[in-house]
C-alpha cells in the first residue's frame, strides 16, 4: 500500500504529468460549483488535484485495492467500476479527466462515449494517452495496453464518439529520443529488457533529472503553446451538445379594462 501511495506522489513521471495537467487545468473555463470525474483514478492522487479546481469530484477505478486508497483521500466518491459503465446519471460532469487509461481499453470509443454520456453540455474532457505504435514494447504488454496512439487515431476516436477536440499536443518531448533507442535496443535485444509491472521510485538525484524536462515543457505549454513530438499526447475536447440556459418568465401581461 505505501509502495503504491510513494511512487503516485514521488515518481518523476507522475510529478511531471502533474505539472502539465495543472497548467492545463487552469486555462479551462470552469464554474465555480463544477463537479469533475477522474476516470481511472488510481490511488487517487488527480483527485486532490482536481479538488483545488472543482468542488465536487468523484472517480472510478477497476481494482478494488486502488479505489480503496482512493477513498481514504477525502470526501471524494469514488466507485469500483470499468469506465467503460460509468454508474452516474448523464450529464453529472463538467470536467472528467482520464489519464493514460484508454489504452487499457478494448474499444476506446465505447469508452469515451459513455464519458460523454455522463458529461454536461459544454464540460471539458482532458486526456493523456502513450504516443507512436512503433514504440510498442514489452512494457506495453506487461501493463495491458491495447495500443498507443498517432494524433489521428486519438482524433478520430474523439470525433466518432462525439467529442469536439479543441487541443491536442505532444509531451515528454525531451526524453523521446533516448526512450525510443532505449526501446529499439530492447526490441534488438542488444541489452536486456527491464521492463516489469511494478514501477520503482529511481534514486532520488536520478528522479529530479527525469522530472526537469517535464516540468519545463509544462511551462511551455502553459502559454498554450503545443509541442511537435513526445512520448506522450494530451488532448482537450469538450462536449458539443448546446448548453440550455434558463430564461426567465415572461411578466403577466395586464388585461384590458372590463377583459
């Protein structure tokens, strides 16, 4: 249990995500009573973020271990459950994050358009995803990812299950090089692969190192600028639906005299 909780709070790789989401997080229009959902949320670490945008914030997690963890953060509500079956009623969200989670999926659209079932008109879907099939590798096998995705493949996934995409960019650009030779010399086997499920908190020099180049590419797109190329995608989009707005009634018209 600690293990878990440490490596979501500590590792370089979830830090800097972080780093990136909240600077996302604060370029989004929000009401001051908005709900979010982190869809897989793990431990329940994006939950305390998100908490500091919205004031009401659930999630749903598949391992009953996590979700358990999760609770145990705050006042969240959090259910034990596939995203794919989200048990809220539609319309319940103005904000669902989802965070390196729908590669884990079989049918992502199918995914993402129950996300969107159980958002409201106009709410915000923010998402992260492993970029470049030809990156695939053991440790995609090991964590149960069905693909990584192009900029097309994850447009179009949003635009058939009927999310706008409003942004979309590249991150972890600084380590995309010597991941990918790390990567290609596995599939060569020229070294030995490492790759196992358990993530490891790296020696704590060694973790900084990792987590700089993301922190500065979230100061980077802090702007809204974007970045060409990286490990990583990110992707807003944003429920289409019109937002209905109530109007006030109309003032009794006054009768005429003897009517």
């Amino acid at each position: 249990m600690t293990t878990m909780l440490d490596v979501d709070e500590h590792h370089w790789w979830y830090r800097g995500r972080r780093a990136v989401i909240e600077h996302e997080l604060t370029r989004l229009s929000l009401a001051d009573d908005a709900s979010a959902l982190d869809a897989g949320c793990g431990s329940g670490r994006t939950l305390l973020q998100l908490a500091r945008h919205c004031p009401h914030v659930a999630g749903i997690e598949l391992s009953g271990e996590a979700a358990k963890l999760a609770r145990q953060r705050g006042d969240f509500d959090v259910r034990t459950g596939r995203m794919e079956q989200p048990p809220w009623k539609p319309g319940t969200f103005d904000l669902i994050t989802c965070l390196d989670v729908i590669e884990h999926t079989p049918d992502d659209v199918v995914a993402l358009r129950e996300l969107l079932r159980v958002s409201r008109p106009g709410a915000w879907l923010m998402l992260t995803v492993p970029a470049y099939q030809a990156l695939w590798s053991l440790h995609d096998e090991l964590n149960h990812h069905y693909r990584r995705y192009s900029r097309r493949r994850l447009a179009r996934s949003l635009a058939e299950s009927g999310w706008r995409l409003e942004r979309m960019t590249s991150f972890n650009s600084l380590l995309l090089g010597p991941a990918a030779l790390v990567r290609l010399l596995h599939r060569w086997h020229v070294v030995a692969n490492p790759y196992t499920t358990e993530l490891q908190l790296p020696p704590r020099w060694l973790n900084a190192a990792l987590e700089l180049p993301l922190w500065l590419e979230s100061r980077w797109l802090a702007s809204g600028r974007t970045l060409p190329a990286g490990l990583s995608l990110l992707a807003i989009a944003s429920n289409p639906a019109p937002v209905v707005r109530a109007t006030s009634p109309s003032p009794p018209q006054r009768l005429p005299a003897g009517a």
